[in-house]
C-alpha cells in the first residue's frame, strides 16, 4: 500500500562439492532489502548484500556486493477470473568491484533488467511465470572495453500448498546470452541456459518464512547461470524475516 514500508533482513547459504578432487564451495549471503509502496501501484525498493565466499582451491573473499535499486509496477490486479500482472525494471551497480581477488563478489558492471510477472491462485495452487530483458552497459577492464551479452529468458513455477504452513514448488527457466562484445567486435558464441528448481516453503512464525530450494542444470553451459557458485547443481537455504 502507499506510504508503508517493509524491512526484510534475509540469509542465504549455499554449498557445491566433489568427492573426486576433494573441493568445496560455500557461499553465505546476509541481505537487507528496503520497499516502500507508492500511489497509483508503484513500489521502490533498494538492497544490499554482504557475501561471504570459501573455496578449498582458490581461497576466501568477503564484502558487501552490488547494490541494486527497483521499481515495481502493478498493471492488473488480482480478481476472482484475472490473474496479477507486475512489471519491474531493476538497476544494478558494480559496488562489489574487488579486482584483485580470484573470487568476486561484485559482477563489474552496470545492469538494467526488465520483467513482466504474471500469477494466479487457484487453491491450493499457484502459477507464475514471467519473461525478462538484462542489459550490461560496457566497462573498460584491463585496457579493453568489455559489454557482456544482453539476455533474453522465460520462467515458469507452480506451487502446492500441502498444509497451512508447507507448501511445494516445481520450476523451469530458460534464457539466451548474446555473444560478449571486446573492444567493439563481437566474440565467443551466444549462450543458452536452464535450469530445474524444487523447493519447500515452511511458515515458521507470523514474521520468519524458511525455504529450502535445489537448482539443476538442463543444458551444458547451466553451470555459468545457475549458481553464483558456477555450480550447475547446487542446494541453498534461505531465512527470510519480515
């Protein structure tokens, strides 16, 4: 509603291994995301996370990542025969930034990223889905100007409220990287990426939700998309506050 705002401090953690070469990757995320609703269906919001990352091979990083800024618009909403339908455009900048580390945190460039939602209840289920847009604006790194592809993509999920408190979830995302441009002149191959999610919601108290979701890689460069991790397969667990 216009003029409430809504705090939402979260965890996330993540892990990938390999018994063969001995590796682990562990990934803690602590965020703290701001909203506030405006007249006319508007919301704006802001968030900024602090990463922790761990890796048996290469070594630790740690710090605050990119900062990003959204602003959400509700085009349609919910009715008895019409489904919700929100628009969003979401700016990212590249605080994270960090060199000289073998493990990023930040991604090194300015984003701008588009989406069309739409979803709909129909007890006890729930369906979303959405198409999106990424840019990444050019940067000069190591003395090249480098613009990473811009991306295309779908979503899809459905949802089962098991009991009052549980519910269930399966969904598929697909999306399609453009060639990466150096110094103007396009290079490499264009990218295709999906990836299978499950997960499982657990209302823990009226303000703490616990979801606990696995990603699996459908396609061979998965690995590049799925995870911050560069894992096709990975679980994460997540504590949201609110």
């Amino acid at each position: 509603p216009p003029k409430v705002w809504e705090l939402s401090p979260s965890f996330n953690w993540s892990h990938t291994g390999t018994n063969a070469i001995r590796t682990r990757r562990d990934s803690y995320v602590a965020s703290l995301d701001a909203r506030v609703g405006l007249p006319m269906g508007f919301m704006v919001g802001a968030g900024l996370p602090y990463i922790i990352k761990t890796d048996t091979i290469v070594g630790d990083n740690s710090g605050f990542s990119d900062v990003d800024f959204t602003v959400w618009k509700q085009f349609l909403a919910p009715s008895d025969n019409m489904p919700t339908i929100v628009g969003s455009l979401n700016y990212s900048a590249p605080t994270g930034e960090d060199p000289d580390s073998r493990i990023p945190i930040g991604s090194d460039f300015h984003s701008l990223r588009a989406r069309l939602s739409v979803s709909k209840s129909l007890d006890p289920m729930s369906f979303s889905g959405g198409v999106f847009y990424g840019y990444t604006f050019e940067e000069e790194l190591e003395g090249r100007r480098i613009q990473p592809g811009d991306q295309i993509g779908i979503s899809g999920s459905a949802s089962l409220a098991i009991t009052p408190g549980i519910t269930g979830s399966l969904g598929l995302s697909l999306s399609q990287g453009n060639k990466i441009k150096v110094d103007g002149e396009k290079r490499g191959t264009e990218r295709t990426f999906g990836s299978l999610s499950l997960s499982a919601g657990f209302t823990l108290s009226r303000r703490t939700f616990l979801s606990i979701y696995s990603s699996f890689g459908v396609t061979d460069r998965s690995e590049e998309h799925t995870s911050e991790l560069q894992s096709p397969d990975h679980l994460v667990c997540r504590l949201l506050l609110e």
